[in-house]
C-alpha cells in the first residue's frame, strides 16, 4: 500500500480524540475556558453508544437506553437545556417482571414504592431504605470526590479509622452483593431489584467479590456534591433517573455539538485518526487517516484507553512498562443489542387498564426475576454457552419519542448483558439470531403478544460491537467496574490520573475513572485536569516583581 502524502491541516488549542458523550464533555468545558477546540471522531456519526442509528428504515434508537447516571452538574454547566435539551420523565421509571409474573413497578411516589416492597415482606421498606443508607454512609465518610482525579491508596481509606468502617470498605470493595443483601435480609423479590445493578459493569455475577461497589456510584456522587434539593434524581438509589431525552439518547449528543460549535469549536466526524504525534517528550497533535495534520500542545484521547495506547500514540519510549502492561491486560465484555420493529405498543400480560398499559410501556424494563437467575445467566456465559436466561435491559424509546419510529409503529430496543464473547460452539455469525429470538421468547412470557407484533428485528452481537464500534471485546465500558479495576487502576496505575508520560496527552472515556456509563465524569475530569495544568504553567511563567523575590 502506497505511503499516504501528509499535509498540514492547521492548528487549534486543543484536540478531542472521539465524539462519544465524554470527549464531548471534555470538549465543551475546554471551549467553555477559551480553548479552541477540535473534536475528531472516526465513524460518521457521533455519540459512540448514545449514537442514534436507525437500525431499520424509520426506526431509531441508541446502544445505551437511558440517560439514568448523568450528572445533573454537567447538564447544567454546559448548559444543555439551552442548547435544545429537553427531558420527559416518566412515572413509572422502571418495570420489572418477578416470579409468578408479578410486576415491580417502581413509581416516583416513595410511598407507592413502599407499598410494594411491604407487599414482599413485613418492614421491607425499612430494610430496603437501610441498605442503601449504609450505601450513603460508606460514601459520605470516606470522604472522595468522583469529581476529582482517583484516590491513591492511602487518601481512600485515611478516613476509615472506625472498626465498622474497615468493616464496610471489606464487605463492598472484597464482599459480593449476594452476601451484602443476606445481612439485611432483603425479601428474594427486593434481591431481585437490587442485584441487576451490582453486576452491570462487567462479567459479574451477585457471588462476585467487589459487586456492592457497583451500586457505588450515585452514592459517591452525592457525597461529593450535595445540595440540589429533594428533586434530584440521585436521591432515589434504585430507580432514579435523569429522565428520558426528548427525541432519544442522540438528543444529549446533538446538545453537546451545539455548545461545543456556539464557543467556536469544531467538529469532525468520519476523520479518523492514524496516529497521535509526540516528540518523545511532549505531544505535537494528530496525524488522520487521509493524511491531514492536525497542530495541538494538548491532545485529549477519550476512545478506549488500550486503543489509545496501543495503536495510536506514536512514540512510547517514555512510559517504561505501561505499554505492554495495557496490551496485556483483558476488558471481557459481553454486549449483545436486539432492535425490534413493532406495528403497535407493547404491552404486559395483566395489565388491565389501558391507562396503566401505556404508562408500564413507557419505562425502562429489567427481565432478571430473581438472584439465581442472574447466577445461572452468568454461569452459561463464562462457559460460552447461550443462555435460556437471557438478562434483558429494555426500553421502548418511541413511547416518550414518538419521532423514532413512523407513525402509529414503535421501536424497542433490547440490551441482553450475558453473551459470551467466545462461543463454545459455532460463532457469532451462525449463532446471533438464535440468541435473539431466546431473547424475544422470554420477552414475550411477561408480554405476550409482542411476537405478534413484530414487524422486523436488527441484532448487533459481541464481534460487530469490537469491529463497527471500536468496543475491544464488546465491553461497553472500555474494562469493568469492580474495584480491582477503579481507583489508581483504571485504566492501569500510572495512566490513572488522566495524564500521560508524554506531556500535553491525556486520557479521558469510560476507560478512566469512574467510568460510569453514560455520566459524563470521565469527560469532565479530563477536562479539569487539562486546566489545572495549564494554570500551573502559566503561574510558573509569569514573572515574580523583584520586590517580592528580594
């Protein structure tokens, strides 16, 4: 293949590797300091997995459903409702299935919600309310900020000087949530409710050691940042949401562009990037594909960090062992997506008003009845066998969108979190459809003229999310989020405070801490790292008057 030609192609501030939500975050806090910025994303579209696609001709929907972890700061520092953001926030925002074809419904009003929990088990909403404030209390005294770059060792546990603090840290860092729930004898049904969320990041099951941390994240954000009044969603630990967006999860991106673009920054998209420039010592900018060189003293690279270091940074002979140490190291994930085309609502088997049909409809929905079945998912996915307990995340987005599917249709977008990325048998190819319809099947036990009513399917399985969307192994978070890999470890100790060996790059996407879905936190720390060490190096050059150095 011929050499391709290199040309210059000018010069900005700073440039943003990857157009997903967080390299838009971090964009739009440097253009928000005065940064001219470029964005450079590779595929044609932005977003990554808050990409809106249309996966069959008028039907459109996203990778990720729901915007339910992002932060309310970052809505509101970069302004998105201004920029054409808006949020629905349905009542229910979650429907779950539970043994017997009994339905969860987890509605906004807590007295509602206690209701149920007490229809489980006499005092259960106080249990349920106490297991989470132990939650609260573990976050509130150790006293981190998820805003800020990751504790060491030593600044994470310098609080917990209490026997039933070391307690707590064993029992979420070292424990799993199976035996978390144990100790507050949690009725099996409240299990059922909590568990999916303690293994959702990564190949876990709720016998994993580490999996409490997962139901960490809205804890520590509130200990890090409080004051947002009895509306925040971050208060209600189960089910809260930000809402959904109007017009879908490609709502929040096209937000994002246009702040970016309003501060004078710029973006590209179908530009990919060959190749980030150094002089060994410090970062020079990137080099694309088709030749263009791109000028920057700053290069945020918020893609998967194991890409980043392994592909696309030129001269590593700086960083001693943190390369290989990268290449080596496994992200396992087990993304598998189903896209129904439906010629009506779907609804519930039981529900009888069709009032309560439309508004179950409109929520997020969970098929994971009880602990064991998320056991035996797991155990079928580790030994590469597909499940007949498909773990299904849902939403039908054309509810509360009537925009992403054609008129009088709907559109319902499936997230099965338990394909194996290595088959046993077969490959993916041969296999993908098989899996689908499991998933539809067991669907349609708890809605059951859903079959009826499909019209067309789309599947994306483990091997096309690592082709088509850069996801190495199809993990969606660029690595797990257990605390083996938090902290100063993610993505690898070294590279764990958003700064590199090579000066001026930085690292920044769901790889870096904390890694935390659809946030934005990674995006926003990269960013303020950036401005931290800008600041240093202006003060460091700016002349002290002689009396003061006399």
């Amino acid at each position: 293949m011929p050499a391709v030609s290199r040309r210059s192609a000018g010069r900005h501030d700073a440039i943003v590797i990857g157009g997903g939500h967080n390299g838009l975050v971090a964009a739009s806090y440097l253009g928000r300091a005065g940064l001219k910025t470029l964005v450079v994303e590779g595929s044609p579209r932005l977003g990554g997995p808050a990409a809106t696609l249309e996966f069959m001709p008028g039907y459109f929907t996203t990778i990720a459903n729901s915007p339910g972890s992002l932060e309310p700061k970052i809505v509101s520092d970069l302004e998105l409702e201004r920029h054409g953001l808006k949020f629905v926030r349905p009542d229910p925002t979650l429907v779950q299935p539970l043994t017997d074809r009994r339905l969860y419904v987890g509605w906004r009003d807590p007295a509602r919600n206690n209701a149920q929990l007490e229809s489980f088990a006499p005092g259960e909403a106080a249990r349920y309310e106490a297991f989470f404030a132990y939650l609260q209390r573990f976050a509130d005294r150790l006293g981190i900020s998820i805003f800020e770059p990751p504790p060491t060792l030593q600044h994470l546990v310098r609080n917990l000087t209490r026997l039933e603090d070391q307690e707590a840290f064993s029992r979420i860092l070292f424990g799993n949530v199976r035996d978390l729930m144990d100790e507050f004898e949690l009725a099996p049904e409240t299990r059922a409710l909590i568990a999916p969320l303690a293994v959702v990041g990564g190949q876990a099951a709720p016998s994993t050691p580490g999996t409490p941390f997962n139901l960490m994240m809205r804890p520590l954000s509130l200990a890090s940042l409080r004051g947002r009044g009895s509306h925040d969603p971050r208060l209600i630990p189960l089910r809260g949401s930000t809402g959904l967006a109007v017009g879908g999860m490609g709502a929040i991106i096209e937000a994002l562009r246009v702040g970016i673009v309003a501060q004078g920054g710029e973006v590209r998209t179908a530009t990919r990037v060959a190749s980030i420039r150094s002089d060994g010592e410090r970062v020079l900018g990137i080099v694309t594909s088709s030749g263009d060189e791109f000028d920057a003293p700053i290069v945020v690279s918020a893609i998967n960090p194991k890409t980043t270091v392994t592909s696309l940074v030129d001269d590593t002979s700086r960083w001693g062992d943190l390369k290989p140490k990268v290449q080596r190291k496994s992200l396992r994930g087990r993304a598998f997506k189903v896209v129904l085309a439906l010629d009506g609502m779907p609804r519930y088997g039981g529900v009888a008003s069709d009032d309560d049909a439309a508004r179950f409809a409109s929520a997020q929905f969970r098929i994971a009845p009880t602990v064991d079945y998320i056991e035996e998912a797991h155990t079928d996915m580790l030994v590469g066998r597909l499940s007949l307990k498909p773990v299904i995340w849902g939403l039908c987005p054309s509810m509360t969108s009537p925009m992403l599917a054609p008129p009088g249709k709907h559109v319902l977008s499936l997230n099965i979190g338990n394909a194996p990325y290595h088959l046993r048998e077969g490959t993916w190819a041969e296999q993908r459809d098989v899996f689908a319809k499991r998933a539809i099947a067991k669907l349609a036990e708890y809605m059951p003229t859903l079959p009826d009513l499909i019209s067309d399917y789309r599947v994306i399985d483990p091997t096309q999310f690592e082709r088509e969307f850069g996801l190495i192994e199809a993990n969606i978070t660029h690595g797990d989020t257990l605390p083996s890999n938090m902290f100063w470890m993610r993505p690898m100790a070294g590279l764990h405070a958003y700064r590199t060996p090579t000066r001026g790059l930085y690292l920044s996407g769901n790889g870096t801490w904390p890694g935390n879905y659809i946030s934005g936190i990674s995006g926003h720390n990269a960013s303020q790292a950036v401005l931290r060490d800008l600041a240093q190096a202006n003060d460091a050059a700016t002349p002290v008057p002689a009396e003061q150095a006399g």
